[in-house]
C-alpha cells in the first residue's frame, strides 16, 4: 500500500483526479459547504455511491445540502446526539483502491486555502484489508442517516442554520482579556450579576434611582428624536452632559453623572452649535439590538472627524459618554473619576486607553464577563438595573479626586 501526505492545494488537486478517474466513490464528512470538490462530485453525481453529511453546530450549508439531495445516494445526520466528526473519502479505481482520510472537511475552508489542513492518501488492493474497513464504516453511517428531505430535514436545518450563522462568527474571533493590574479591585470578568447588582446598589457616591431615572430619560430621548442633531439645545447637552454647574438642567435631572463635560470647550461648542458631525456619530450606534465592532469603528471614524481642525480633540471620555447615554447597555463611560479603577480591573495601564483601543480592551471583556451575561430579572428593580448594566459598571470603580 502506498500513503502519501495531502496539505493545502495538494489535496484539491487529489481529489478532483480521484473523482474525475474513479469508477466509484463514498464519502463521510463532518461537514459541507461550496467548494471546489462539491462542483467535481456534483458534475459527476452517476459515480457518487454513498455520502453522508453531518449537520453538527450548524457548520454545514444547507444550500449545499439541497444540491446534494438530487443524488440517489445522498443522506445527511441531523445536529444532534452523538457528533459525526469523520473526513472520509473512499474511492474504487480501475486498478484498486484509494482513501483519502483525515482533516479535510467538504468544505471551502478546507478545500480553498483558508484553514491548515493535514490529510494521508491511501492506495493499494483488495490484499489491504484498511479499505474493506473503511467502506465498511461508511456503509453503517449510510444506513443510520436520513434521506435529505425538503419538505422535512432542509427546512428545520435551514431555519436554524440562519439563527445560528451570526453566532458562528463569533466563535472565530478570540480576544486577549488581561488580568487586573496589581491594587485592582476585581476583576469584571469575576462578578456575577447577584455580587454586580450589590455594587451598584452600595454605591456611596451616587443616587441609583436618579442615574437610572437619567438614563431612562435619555433613552426616551433617543427614542422620540430621529437622530442627536434634531433635538432641540437643551436635550442635546443633556445628553452630551455639557450643562453648567450652576444651570438648571434637563427635566431638573442631574446630567453631570456619568461624565461632567463642561470644560470640554470644543466638544460643547459641537454640541451646541454643530451637532451634525455627532449625530453622524451616533447614527452608528443602534438604539436596540446587537452592536457590531464595525458599528464601533463607525462611530469612531465620525466622531473623530468632528474634531478636525479643532483644538481639542474628541476622546475616550466624551465619546463613551454620548455612548453610554444612547446603549447604556453595551457602553461605560470613561472618565478623570474612574478611568484608573476600571483600567486597572481590565488589565489595561489607564495611561493608554482610547478610542483605537476601548471596544477590544473594555467592551469585550465586560460582554463575556457573568453579570453581563445574566439573563434580565424580573422583579423591577434590577429589570430596570439590567437595562442600563453597561453604564452602572462605573458605581464599582468610581474613586472620585
């Protein structure tokens, strides 16, 4: 028996011969998307004996699956019970037998370059005994799997692949989420959300019930006016938390929690002046569901052009609070009061946060910590706490000069 080494192209290139040369062929795989070798094997569908396609963790692209269910000797396992995790293609040749066995998918990942794949070519006679073997296991996985249906399997699979398909993009991202600095009060990576909502309620600084009667009435804000720039001045400093210490703000609403933003003089000129540029900003921002990295690199992209040819650039602490005010739910505001205490819970040396940094270097972490991920109570309070759980990080790690 002859065992040869298939990686990268080399196994596109064996394959499609394979099936091009082959008097028969099965196959077992995990699972399936567009590629290369479907088009070959489709092309060629009268020599394809037996395949089986696994469904598992909605890998598999029902669009394929359809194609495939043209075949005779198609079937498919649905995504549950025991994971079918087999990358198995079985081939009988004019002169005997070859298998191609190992990481290779039926998929464009593994077939089009992207993944790092590592595959043996098999090839012998019937003195081998591997390849009885081998189409002895596909034909038991054959007889256990279904017939791809449309009317029953695709469309159940398809629903719940298309629920699942942005979640599953997630999975191929991974952040670096440091350890906090040493000093630091927890980690938010550490707090459930029964240890967060007494944090937030021993807050010896704040009033709860009005930061979150500010934040409910920002939202209102957002959710009466189309964008910042068409409301009127008063509700725009609200929001922006430009009031002077000395004016009656907003609805007699404490609008300096969360960030006072007086001093910045060219921030509160856009605000009262020039709202257009950050209301571009914050058109970004969804006012409910998800939000998107690209969503954030958006909002950063407008706002900082805001702040061209101004003397006073935007920065993290009036950017997170025009943040905080429209997704308190997603967002904390960063400030001079409690910048140290949350960079150094997150790992990060306060010194270098920004913009550039903040999505990867404090959102990330705090959407994968516990008491972020909890589910929304029921009782009213902490209902009304979970809303705006974002924003009320900063009562943990509020230390005020």
């Amino acid at each position: 028996m002859k065992v040869s080494m298939l990686t990268e192209r080399k196994a596109t290139s064996a394959l499609k011969h394979l099936v091009k040369t082959c008097n028969r062929y099965a196959v077992a795989v995990a699972w399936a998307g567009a590629n290369e070798i479907v088009e070959s094997m489709l092309e060629t569908e009268n020599k394809l004996e037996k395949i089986i396609i696994g469904t598992h963790m909605y890998q598999t692209d029902p669009a394929v699956l359809r194609r495939f269910s043209k075949c005779k000797g198609a079937r498919c396992l649905p995504p549950s019970g025991r994971l079918f995790h087999p990358k198995l293609y079985f081939f009988e040749m004019p002169d005997g037998y070859a298998a191609v066995v190992g990481s290779h998918n039926l998929t464009g990942g593994a077939f089009g370059g992207k993944n790092i794949e590592a595959s043996v070519l098999l090839k012998g006679g019937e003195e081998d005994s591997i390849f009885l073997d081998l189409k002895s296991f596909i034909e038991s996985q054959w007889s256990v799997a279904e017939d791809i249906l449309e009317d029953k399997f695709l469309f159940a699979y398809e629903a719940q692949y298309l629920v699942n398909k942005e979640k599953l993009k997630d999975l191929n991202k991974f952040h670096n989420f440091s350890k906090p600095r040493a000093g630091a009060k927890t980690s938010p990576l550490a707090i459930t959300w029964a240890s967060f909502v007494d944090g937030v309620k021993s807050d010896d600084h704040h009033n709860l019930q009005g930061r979150l009667a500010l934040l409910e009435r920002a939202a209102t804000l957002f959710l009466e006016y189309d964008s910042f720039d068409a409301m009127p001045r008063p509700e725009r400093k609200a929001i922006a938390g430009t009031y002077a210490p000395n004016e009656r703000g907003l609805d007699s609403i404490d609008w300096a929690w969360f960030g006072r933003m007086f001093g910045q003089g060219d921030f509160k000129n856009l605000v009262n002046e020039s709202p257009q540029m950050l209301s571009n900003a914050l058109d970004n921002i969804p006012v409910d569901g998800a939000i998107s990295e690209e969503n954030y690199d958006a909002f950063c992209q407008s706002f900082n052009r805001a702040f061209r040819n101004k003397t006073h650039k935007g920065g993290i602490a009036t950017a997170s609070r025009l943040l905080v005010m429209k997704r308190p739910d997603f967002f904390v505001g960063v400030n001079d009061a409690n910048k140290r205490g949350i960079c150094d819970a997150f790992g990060v040396a306060h010194t270098t946060l920004g913009l550039g940094n903040y999505w990867e270097r404090i959102v990330m972490p705090m959407q994968n910590s516990p008491w972020w991920l909890a589910p929304r109570p029921r009782t009213a309070l902490s209902a009304r706490i979970w809303d705006n759980r974002s924003a009320l990080l900063d009562s943990i790690y509020y230390e005020p000069k």
